[in-house]
DNA sequence: CTATGGCACGGATT
DNA sequence: AATCCGTGCCATAG
C-alpha cells in the first residue's frame, strides 16, 4: 500500500476518485484549510517542519523516494512550492536551484513580527485571559493574515465559550492591517468595508456583491454579476474598482498584483495566485520559471509513530486507527495526484501560450481543454477541474485566471480593443467588423457588440472625445 | 434609416 | 446533462 509511484495511481478505488476531484478544484487557499482540518482530525496524518529526509538528512523536495538513501520516504508528500524552469521546449524540475526562489517579495510592511505588533494595538482594551488568547490566534496566522484555527477548538483549549474567542478575533480584525484574523478574504473585506463606511459612503452595491457573490467576484464573472444584480457591466466595474483600490483582501500583504499596467484599462484582480509565472531573477531575457504554490510549508507524511502504535493497539482500537491510516494515506496519494496532474497541465500551457504570456493578450491561442487533455492523456473533466477556481499570476504581475488561457475570444477582443485605441473616429460595430477581418478574425456584428460590452467600451455615439 | 441592445436558439464546451 | 458562446432576428432609440 505504501509504494506510490505516481504511475500506480490509474488503479483506484471510488473513494479515491472522489476525493480526488474535490481536492483538484480547490484554490490554494481551500486546499490549505483543506488539509488544516485533515490534519486535525486524522491523528495518522502529521506535517513534518523538516523538509529533510529523516534519514540521510538530504534536503527532499520531490516525492518519492529518496534520492540518495532511497529510504521509504515515498508515503511523505513534501509541501514546498513545484519550481520548475522554461527553458523553451523543455522543462526540468529544479529541486537543487529551489531554495533561490524564494519569494522575495510580499514582506514589504513591518514584517519584523506581525503578532506583536498587532498584540501591541488591541492589548490595551482586552483583559488578561482574552490576551492571552489574542496572543494564540495571532501566532496561528498565515502569510496572508488569515487565521490558521478554528475558533471552535481555540475555545475548548483555552475553556472558554466560542463566543469569547469570536470576540476577540473581532478586536483583530480591526487593528491595523485591517481584517487580520480572518478566516478567508470575504471575511476580511466585509471588515474593511465596515470600518470604511464609518467614515465614507461605500456604495451598497458593494458589500452586497461580496457578502453574496464573492465566488463570482474572485472568478471575475462580471457580466455574470451585471445580471445578478440587474446592472450594467460599468457598474460593476467600477464596484470593482473601487474594491481593489481601497480593500485588501489579504490583509498581511501590503499590495497584490501591482497597478503597472496603465494603458489598458486593468481588471485589477487580487486573489492569491495558485500559479506564479515570472522570468529568472526577473530579467525577460531568462527563461520562464512557473512555480505551482502549495500551502504550508514542510513534509505531510503518516505519522511513523502511529504506525508503530498500531501495531500494539488493542483490537477495538485498531479497526478505528486502521481506517484513519488508510484515510490519511488516501487523503496524501490524491494529493500527489493533484500536484501530478496541475503539474503537467501548467508545462503544456506554459509552453504552448509562451507568447501570450509574455508578450500580451493579442497572442494568446484559443485552446480548449479537450485539447490538453487529449495530449496529456487525462479525461477532460480532470482538466476542467484542475482548471477551474485556480489563478495565474503573469510575469507583469497581473493576475488572471487559469481559464483565461482557454478563453476562445480574449485575443479577438484585444485586437479590437487595439482598433478602437487606434482609429480616432468612432467606429460603429458594422465597421468595426470589416477592420477585424481584414486582421483575420471573423466575427458576426452583434459579437462585436457583445466583445464591447465584455470590455467596458461604449457604443461608438457616445464614445471618444472626451476632454 | 442606422446603430444597438434584448431574447432566444443551436452548437460547442465543460 | 448543464452551461457557455456566437449569432440571427426583431424592437427600439437616435
């Protein structure tokens, strides 16, 4: 049961097959909380700080066995990020190189100690027990600024009523970078929200579209949106807008996703990137490195001890334990899956949208996921999985969804958005027609209209001339 | 009469 | 099977 190749995966059971397509469509994010709440509740599971191999205490970044002592690491899935290099054509994994990567950036705020300095703001108005608590919570933070714990857990350890523990995470979350000890950044804006209207005027429209449609806001449905809310796309543009110019919803992160872009009018996007494209040490003439963000830090493995003590546990106790064993080892093999199949999927698209990731919208390739799927061999639901939810961040920092590089019509609409920067005279939709296929996209007058609409652009009366 | 937006249908995609 | 997307037809505004 312990020897996982990733070939041997094909053969699974339902279980597994199950699991496997809930945990590929997860965010980074999800999949940390994901794996929070596993690893509390399955006592077989256990996150090694170490991301050494505990036998030859070489430095282990790939699963598998180990590469020098070949010691039965193979049930350990190491949790640091997948780096792997664009040459050109071909990838290779680096796993020596892989300390050089690490992110630089993001630590850019008194980074000295985020606990304390928040402890420091609130710890006059809390009394000693609560600070106490403070204090716990505020050492179970991410990177980002969400909490790691559940409250429910916090309260039985400390012996106090949930609500106590709720209250003080409130008083968190309004110290300094606000929404800190959130649980998610939908937490963490309606926050924001709420101590900014104590000052100024935040449109309603707003705090509706995150406290109901959040899902729709990270995935960037706004025309979807328009409807839900029977406004126009401006609107919600400008909601959204307003959204990333005056809310973080990473609160530990200072900014996400730079505003670099000033001539197209930028989707400002936020969203932890569970994809980070960039070229080596920045510099356009490297090649590309992708890095595949993975949650927490360290080594997820079966606890060896348990394993040991399962042997001596007695019989009642040992059907219970077996069964968590083979959950948490589940619960490991879909994960490498995942890793595996995200994996492969972001070599092949790397690859075949080069162009349009370096060098703009205008090149991407209309590829649909049949297609990657055809070529990497995996049913088209996988792909679909492992697209969905998921974010890429770009070389230019811009952040954008996995699926736009499957969008059919994203270069259309930059080649138009292109025509209507460049002619001067407002083109009607008809003319604007003839202008794309003479570039050699032909699209019916109404897609025109619609591509408009998708982009923001006014209809060609009441377009141009504005100063 | 022209330019657009709305509704709805069919085929492709997921 | 459900959803998305391009398109054609028609109503309406200018």
């Amino acid at each position: 049961m312990q020897q996982i190749l990733i070939q041997s995966i094909r053969p699974m059971t339902t279980a597994h097959l199950a699991q496997t397509m809930t945990l590929m469509s997860l965010t980074v994010e999800e999949l940390q909380q994901e794996i929070d709440t596993v690893l509390a509740s399955n006592p077989a599971l256990e996150l090694v700080d170490e991301r050494r191999c505990p036998t030859c205490h070489r430095l282990l970044t790939e699963k598998g066995p180990c590469p020098i002592c070949s010691a039965p690491q193979n049930s350990g899935l190491s949790m640091d990020p997948v780096v792997f290099i664009s040459p050109r054509e071909d990838f290779y994994t680096s796993s020596e190189n892989q300390e050089d990567y690490d992110r630089e950036d993001d630590y850019s705020v008194n980074e000295e100690d985020l606990p304390s300095y928040v402890l420091r703001q609130i710890g006059p108005d809390l009394n000693p027990k609560e600070r106490i608590i403070a204090a716990y919570l505020l050492t179970n933070l991410d990177e980002d600024g969400f909490i790691t714990v559940n409250s429910l857990e916090v309260a039985q350890y400390f012996h106090v009523p949930l609500s106590t523990v709720e209250g003080v995470r409130r008083v968190i979350q309004k110290a300094d970078p606000l929404g800190v000890g959130s649980v998610n950044p939908k937490e963490a804006l309606l926050v924001q929200i709420d101590i900014l209207s104590e000052t100024q005027d935040v449109p309603e429209l707003i705090r509706k579209i995150i406290e109901d449609e959040m899902d729709l806001l990270t995935h960037r449905q706004y025309n979807e949106l328009a409807h839900k809310f029977n406004v126009s796309i401006r609107r919600i543009q400008n909601c959204v807008k307003y959204i990333s110019e005056n809310l973080n919803p990473f609160p530990a992160r200072s900014h996400w996703g730079d505003i670099r872009h000033p001539g197209e009018n930028s989707t400002q996007v936020y969203h932890q990137p569970d994809i980070i494209i960039n070229y080596l040490n920045d510099k356009p003439e490297n090649p590309l490195v992708v890095e595949i963000v993975i949650p927490l830090k360290g080594t997820l493995r079966i606890n060896p001890l348990f394993k040991t003590a399962l042997k001596e546990a007695d019989e009642d106790k040992k059907e219970e334990w077996q069964n968590d064993l083979e959950k948490a080892s589940l619960f490991i093999k879909c994960l490498q899956q995942r890793n595996h199949t995200i994996e492969r999927l972001v070599q092949k698209v790397v690859v075949l949208q080069r162009p349009f990731i370096t060098k703009g919208e205008k090149y991407l390739k209309p590829v649909t996921r049949v297609q990657i799927s055809r070529e990497l061999e995996v049913h088209e639901s996988t792909i679909s999985r492992a697209v969905s939810n998921k974010t890429v961040q770009l070389p230019n920092r811009r952040i954008i969804p996995l699926s736009s590089f499957f969008d059919r019509s994203l270069n259309v609409r930059s080649v138009l958005r292109e025509i209507i920067g460049k002619e001067d005279k407002p083109m009607s939709d008809a003319e604007l027609v003839n202008s794309l296929s003479k570039e050699g996209y032909n699209v019916a007058r109404r897609t025109v209209a619609k591509y408009r609409a998708m982009e923001g652009i006014l209809p060609a009366h009441l377009r141009n001339f504005s100063p």
